[in-house]
C-alpha cells in the first residue's frame, strides 16, 4: 500500500467523461496497490465535462430540460445545480457542434438559443450564481441567439427583429433590452473559459474557430465582418465596447456579447473548476496525483485542464503524472507543465475507434502498473520514485 493518491483527470474526449475516467484509474491503483486511499476529484477546463466535473465535485444534481438545438430542434439538454444557489451551463450541451451532423454544421445559420434557455431554466431554479462553461460550441452568433432566450431583442434597419444566428450579425442596427429577465439584474455569471481571442479580427472568434463549424473562407470573412458591426451596436447599447477585451471571442463571440449584455465576468476554466472541486485540499498530504486527458499537445501547455492540476500539485510538492490516449509533447515539454512524466495508455496498435472504445480497460491497466512501480520505488531503500519514474 502506498500514501494517499489524487486522482485528477480531465475527460477523454470520445471515450470517457471525467469521472469516468477518474474511476477506472482508481480501479487500477486498488488492484496493484490495495487498500491504498484514492482521492478522486474529476477536473475540466470550462468547456465539455465541466458541468459533471462541479456536480460531482461539488455534491450537485444533474436537471434535465427540453431546449433548442443549434439549428432550433427541440433536444434535451443537462444543467447543474449546485449547493449555494449555484447553477452550471454547459454550452456544448445545447449549442454544441457535435449536436450536428458534418453536413449541418454553418455557424452562419446556427444560433445559440438553448443555452439561453437553459439559463432561463437556472433562474427558476433560484439561481444566483451561473456558471456558463464555453467550448465546443457551433455557433457564431456573439450571443445573440442566447439573449433573444432572455428576453433581449434585436431589430434590423426596418424595425424587424432578427433571429439571432450568425448571418444576422451584420444586420443588426438596434438593440432592445427593455424585455430582458429582470432576475438576470441580481444574477452573476461567471463565464469559464481558456479562451484569449479577440472578439472579431485576424485572430478573432470568425478567423480562428469558425473553420473548425463549418464556414467556408467567404462566410469567414462575412461572419469576422458582421462581428466588427455587432460590436459597435453594442456598445451603443450596452456601453461595452468587447473589440479589444482578452477572451471576447469565445465560443463564438459568445463571451462579448454576455459580458455586454449581462455583465459576465470572465474566468479561466481550470482553475475555477479547480478551485470549487477542491483539490489544493485534497492534495494535502497525498504522495501522489494522477491526471491525464486524450490527448497531450502543444494546446495542454496552455491553461487546460491537466497543466492547472500539475501546477497545484507542484504548488503542494506533489508529484504528478500523466496519463493520455495520445501523447504528442516532447520529455522537455513534459516537465515544463510541471509534470514529472507522461505515458499513452494505448497498448498496441489499433484504429482510432478499437482505441476510444478500448480507453477504460486501458487507463485501469496503465494506472495499475504505474501503482505497483510506484510501490516499489517508495519502498526501495536507496531510490527516489522521481528518479525510478523520470
């Protein structure tokens, strides 16, 4: 048996949500070294899996909804509710690219609606804190689809109100906010996301993200040209001028427009998950942390998830390591998230399906060999399990 273990991974996109995850590392770590205590806190980084990483972390309970789909089809979507009068949005629950097909995804045409509706759910639900976790997202809209679902409107040169998809952006000439939710008035929306982009630009939400939805180069120069106009209409309305504030851009300009529009404040996803998971706390007295995601890139390095849980578990002297279906970092890069190693899961060569399908038995098999080497390192008189696993 060995010390305490925090175990902290990320989701496996495709394969295994982050409890999901957290478990079957757990199930390997008692197989090799039983009895041994495993802290599990399931951690994500404002985007999909944020909303189970709080309701599990936090004690909360998943609620159910019928909301739009990107393209306006009635779907059920997931919020959480937490202790403290606390609600979680997910975005990509109801405004998500994979709720469409590849021949469906056009953020000129996508709207993200539900999620205002989903937020609207939070509200009758007594919320006085939301947090709305971005990424993944379909649309491209600045929010506009999100805040005709509050009660904002927003009206073309001929007074008729749009219905706030991407291509509408650049059609907008007023806003009315008149109607929108009065509860919003006492509400905070903390908006979770890694994301630095611009709203509009050559590294704006249109440019960088719009690709990967669906446009085209001509509906990318349209969609970056229509966010430049939206801006200016807001700030005439709203006071906020979002073309130069850090982070605007995401989900598809989503986060400008409900900074503008609702005041939301913007908070990197990691460590506000961190942070309400606890896991500067249950890292105390661990011997070590085990976390991971599918897939460790150049964009781990960046404030994502399992980079925050290296840097808190080297914050607590921890050491930490790393599990992935896919590892494409280099040993230096490794270290430099503060890791003391990284190891793909992945036991022999397979397509990518057999591999996600695979990802459970794998992470248990890894995690279990991982804990008996580990065992034997901290039991060996003369090593260091730095140096044994380095």
């Amino acid at each position: 048996m060995i010390g305490p273990v925090v175990v902290a991974p990320a989701a496996f996109k495709g394969a295994l949500s982050a409890s999901e995850a957290a478990r079957a590392i757990a199930a390997g770590i008692q197989l090799a070294a039983t009895g041994t205590l495993v802290r599990i806190v399931p951690v994500a980084d404002g985007g999909e899996g944020t909303l189970d990483a709080l309701v599990g972390a936090r004690g909360g309970r998943r609620r159910t909804t019928l909301v739009s789909d990107p393209l306006g089809r009635e779907i059920t979507a997931v919020i959480g509710e937490l202790p403290g009068h606390t609600c979680v949005v997910e975005l990509a629950q109801a405004s998500g690219y994979e709720r469409l097909g590849a021949d469906e995804r056009d953020p000129e045409v996508t709207s993200s609606f539900g999620t205002g509706q989903q937020i609207r759910m939070a509200l009758d639900l007594g919320a006085e804190r939301i947090i709305l976790g971005l990424g993944g997202s379909a649309t491209n809209d600045g929010a506009m689809g999100l805040s005709r679902a509050l009660g904002v409107r927003f009206l073309d040169a001929d007074g008729h109100e749009l219905a706030g998809m991407g291509a509408d952006l650049s059609r907008v000439t007023e806003i009315d906010v008149s109607g929108r939710d009065p509860r919003l008035a006492g509400t905070q929306i903390v908006i979770a996301s890694d994301v630095t982009n611009p709203f509009a630009g050559p590294d704006g939400a249109a440019h960088v993200f719009a690709p990967q939805k669906g446009a085209d180069p001509a509906a990318v120069a349209r969609l970056d040209a229509g966010l430049t106009h939206y801006a200016s209409v807001l700030a005439r309305a709203t006071g906020v001028d979002v073309r130069h504030l850090r982070g605007a851009g995401a989900a598809g300009g989503v986060a400008g427009g409900v900074i503008a529009l609702f005041g939301g404040v913007v908070t990197p996803g990691a460590e506000l998950v961190l942070s309400s998971a606890g896991l500067e706390e249950q890292l105390v007295g661990a011997q070590l942390c085990i976390t991971g995601e599918g897939r460790l890139d150049l964009q781990s390095l960046n404030g994502k998830a399992v980079s925050a849980v290296a840097a808190a578990a080297n914050r607590a002297g921890v050491p930490c390591l790393a599990l992935c279906g896919s590892l494409d970092l280099l040993p230096g890069m490794v270290r430099r998230m503060g890791l003391t190693a990284a190891f793909p899961i992945n036991r022999s060569l397979v397509t990518e399906p057999d591999a996600l399908a695979a990802t459970e038995t794998n992470l248990a098999a890894m995690s279990a060999a991982l804990a008996s080497t580990w065992q034997r390192a901290c039991h060996a008189p003369s090593s260091s399990s730095l140096q044994e696993l380095d």
